[in-house]
C-alpha cells in the first residue's frame, strides 16, 4: 500500500473511470444482471404462485441441500487438519526449499479437474490396494467398500479443494514476525502455549480464508458426488444442473441456485463476522 | 532446537514433517495415477484398471478425433477468453493501483463476489440470462462466461504484482520528453508484463480446466472437460491420460520459463 502513497496517488477525475470501464461493465451485464435474472426467473412463470419454486426446493429437495452443506463442511474439516500441519512445515520446518514445496503443492492442479477426479475412481477401486489394506487392518466402512459411498464423495472433495485451504494458511504463518515466537519462549512459554498464544491466533485470518476457499465451491461442486458416489450422495449441484438442463424446470431450479447462492452469503457474513474479519475483500 | 516457528521437541518436529510429508504424497497420488494409465493397455472401454504396460495411446494420441475436437475448442476458448480478460483485468489493476479514486473500494468488491460464487450459481445465473434473452447456448456463450470469471482472477494476479512500483518513473520519461504513448510502451508495459503474463497463464489455465460453467452454457459445443465427463458413460481411453499428462508437462514448463523471467526483472528493476 506504501508504494501507491509514494507513487503520488494521482487524482484524475476520468482516468481510473475509463480503465476500468471495460471489465467493470463485462461484470455488470454478465455476473451483476444473470443473477437479478436468476432471482426473476426463480419466481417462476406468471400461472404459477410466486413461491412455488422456492416451495418444491426446500420439500423435496430439502435433504440435497443439507447434504451438500454437511458435505462441504466435512471437507472443509479435512482440509484443515490436512493443510495445516503442512502449511505450517512449510512456512517454519522448510528454509530454502519453501518455494519448492509451494510449487509441489500446487503441481497435481495443473492436471484437469476431471481427469484428477477420475483417478480417485481408480484408486479407490473395489479390488485395488487401497481397499484391500483397509480390508486387511478391518477398517472398511459398513458397505464393505469405498467407492459410492459417503467416505469417497468427502475425500474427493477434500482432495480437490486442498490447495486452497495450504496457500492462504501458508501466506499467513509467513507473515508472522519470528520475533513472537522468540519473545514466547523467553517468557517461558514452552513450545505448545507459545503455539497456541502466539502463533494459532496470528494464522487465522488464512485458516478462514482457506475455510471459504474450500467450503464455497465444495458446496457448489457435484463432479465428486456424482463420479465417486452413489444416488445416495447425490448434491445440490446435481440437482439444480439435471432441473436447468435436462427437466428444464427453471423456477425450480433458480430457486435452488438462489437458495444456495443466499445461504452461503448469509454464512460467509456470519462466520467472518464471528472470526473477527470483516474486510474480506 | 528448532529453528523459527516453536515445535517442541526433536520427536515432535520429526513427526511434523512425516506427516507434511504424507499430506504431499496424498496430493501426488491421483498424478501418479494419471501419468502411469497412460501407458495402459485396458481390457475393455474404461481404462480404470491396470492391465499391461504398453506405449499404444502415446503412439497415437490423436485416435479419437471427438477427443482431438474437444481440446481444439477448448484451447480456442482459452485463447479468446484469455486476450480479452487480460486487457480488462489488467486496466482494472492500473485504475486500482495508480490512482486514489472513491469508485475502488466498490470495485474492489465486485472483483471478490464472483470468487465467492459456487459455480453451479454462476453457470445458472448466466443460462438464466441467456434463456431469457433468447441467446442461442454455444461457442460465445461459453466464451463470454470465462471472460466473466477471468476477470476477478487477472485483475487480482496484476494488482497484487504491480501494487508496489513506483509510479514516478513514469514521470520521469514524461518530464525528459516522451509522449505519454511513449512512455506507456517503454517504461508502465515493461513494468507490468511479468505480472501480465502470470495473470494471463492463470486465466488460460482456468478456463481449459473449467467444467460447471461450461456445462451450463456451452449448448451442444464440446470442451475437453466436458469429453472427459461424458467418457464416464462411452469409453475412457488412455488417450485422456496421454492428453492430461502433456498439459501437466507442458504448464510446468511454461511455468519455468515465466519464474525464470520474473526473476531477471526483478532483479534488473532492483540493480537500476
């Protein structure tokens, strides 16, 4: 922000107006507008009552919605407990190979989405290593498998979204002044309280923006449910995709898309607020 | 003891980097996978279990011309997209950096928004649009889509590169005489391009590897994501892996190349 002041700050009336016009108008007409479309096209067609739409999502699809929430959340869980520590090694453990593991870690994403996810298909597969290990040590869930089940779609998920849990917990445990830790341990703090005085509370404006990074588009995603799971672990996603594009019951599915859309920015509201991190932007 | 951040003992911190150490292996595993399918030779359609060694899909990666189709389209949407959400996004970079103006705390916000967005909430939003509109799905949709989503990305990559430069170069070429189109060409443009091209790979990368919105808005047109998704139900060929394998290898090299580049601008903006 320094270099802005030293670099003058101009103030030209026009100018920054103009630059921006472009883009700014591209976002306006097709991300501002589709989404007062999406609210329009929700209230369904002018023989049906306007909440009709709004009706059949939370009664019908009610469980979907909770599903894909309790899905995103557990994933989002995962994330942390695997992000962390490896975010945290990274940023402290590393020294000169920082840079190196960043780029490890961000390497399998240069690989499509899909095709990624469709290498979980064969890694969980019903005679492949991993399941007879889990088979041998007898920690196989119920269905005696791992495919189509709960457990694959929240992998997936966790899998996927992982990166964006690491980076900004990493950007944030670099930040902290090592100074901290040092004055800690000279005040006896042993290494435990010195981590979680000093060092936990200073890392969680990354913890909650990996948090949203993760669980926004899990919530939103249905590739994982629908290549790793089974019917019974269907999505939102998949729902309101199948509504739009196949059933063509738009109320129907814009209601779905708005609910998902107002939910999730009543939370992001509520858990910034919580966390004490108002400026997200 | 343990330098910098506090981990207790040695045992603690063995641990700690035994356990990073498996989280990495976690995140390499599906690659692994990728890049050693491809050299499978299936039994059947799906090539989802390891039968035998063989070079077969990489002798003739073009077998499927659906396949080779889907990634032409893929990398003319990206291309398209690219150019322009570049330009937008970058202007946007310039207009937040270099000047003080009230219109960049509300632009600020509107760069954020779509990032906060499922996906399936903007691919519907857009068919909503476009459905309203009566705007036949296909090439352009998509197109516009990408743009769409591009554009918070690349003016967010530009911003957070250029935001500590000094301005007054600029100036200063000014005041020895150069023509402010002069001095946009020698002196902000040569500034900003690392920043550009990052922005720029990122935008590329994003929308050959975009599915939800694509799915919503690309009618009957066909990107190599949405070959893939429908493979699960036709046939899935090595030739997928084959495809996959050369965009990872060909994104790390293009990776290279712009980190080598960056270094030496950094380091020649910091010796002048």
């Amino acid at each position: 922000m320094a270099g802005i002041a030293a670099g003058g700050g101009r103030r030209s009336p026009v100018a920054p107006y103009l630059l921006v016009a472009p883009g700014v108008l591209w976002l306006l007409a097709f991300y501002v507008v589709p989404t007062v479309t999406l609210a329009r096209t929700s209230f369904g067609p002018a023989d049906a009552a306007w909440y009709d739409g709004y009706q059949r999502a939370f009664t019908v699809y009610g469980v979907h919605l909770g599903r894909s929430f309790g899905y995103a959340l557990a994933a989002t869980l995962v994330c942390v407990l695997l992000g962390y520590p490896l975010a945290y090694a990274i940023a402290f453990r590393a020294g000169k190979y920082k840079n190196f593991l960043l780029g490890l870690v961000i390497l399998p994403f240069f690989t499509t989405f899909l095709v990624r996810t469709f290498a979980w298909k064969t890694i969980l597969n019903d005679g492949g290593i991993v399941v007879q290990v889990l088979g041998t040590i007898g920690m196989l869930p119920e269905e005696g498998r791992l495919l189509n089940t709960v457990w694959a779609v929240i992998g997936g998920l966790s899998y996927n979204f992982l990166p964006f849990m690491i980076l900004p917990i990493y950007v944030s445990l670099e930040k902290i002044d090592r100074k901290l830790t040092e004055a800690a341990n000279d005040l006896y703090c042993n290494a435990g309280q010195a981590f979680r005085k000093v060092v936990l509370p200073l890392s969680m404006p990354g913890v909650l923006a990996g948090s949203l990074l993760t669980f926004i588009p899990a919530t939103g995603d249905f590739i994982n449910a629908e290549l790793l799971g089974s019917p019974n672990q269907k999505m939102l996603g998949s729902v309101i995709q199948g509504q739009f594009l196949q059933v063509r019951d738009y109320s129907l599915a814009a209601s779905l898309s708005f609910v998902l859309m107002v939910i999730i920015t009543i939370m992001v509201l509520l858990y910034a607020r919580a966390l004490g991190t108002e400026d997200l932007a | 003891m343990a330098r910098g951040g506090p981990v207790g003992s040695r045992w603690t911190g063995r641990l700690l980097d035994l356990y990073a150490g498996l989280v990495l292996l976690y995140l390499f595993l599906p690659i692994f996978v990728i890049v050693s399918y491809s050299f499978n030779k299936p039994a059947g359609k799906f090539n989802f279990v390891w039968k035998s060694f063989s070079l077969d899909a990489w002798r003739d990666p073009f077998l499927y011309p659906a396949l080779v189709d889907a990634m032409k389209m893929s990398l003319k949407v990206a291309a398209v997209s690219t150019s322009v959400s570049v330009v937008f996004g970058s202007l946007i970079a310039l207009a937040l950096c270099r000047y003080t103006w009230k219109g960049a705390g509300p632009i600020n916000l509107l760069l954020v928004l779509p990032l906060t967005t499922p996906e399936v909430v903007l691919g519907s939003s857009l068919l909503s649009l476009f459905l309203q509109v009566n705007a036949p799905t296909g090439f352009w949709t998509v197109v516009i889509a990408h743009i769409m989503f591009s554009v918070s990305y690349v003016a967010l990559t530009v911003k957070a590169r250029i935001r500590g430069f000094d301005w007054t170069l600029e100036e200063a070429a000014m005041d020895l005489g150069a023509p402010p189109f002069r001095t946009v060409l020698k002196v902000t443009l040569p500034l900003i391009a690392p920043g550009i091209a990052a922005a720029g790979m990122l935008s590329f990368a994003l929308s050959l590897d975009d599915f939800i919105i694509t799915l919503f808005n690309a009618g009957n047109q066909v990107t190599y994501p949405l070959y893939v998704y429908g493979a699960r139900r036709a046939a899935f060929p090595p030739q997928i892996n084959v495809l996959a394998t050369t965009i990872l290898v060909g994104s790390l090299i293009l990776l290279g190349i712009t980190v080598l580049w960056q270094n030496r601008t950094m380091k020649e903006a910091m010796t002048k």
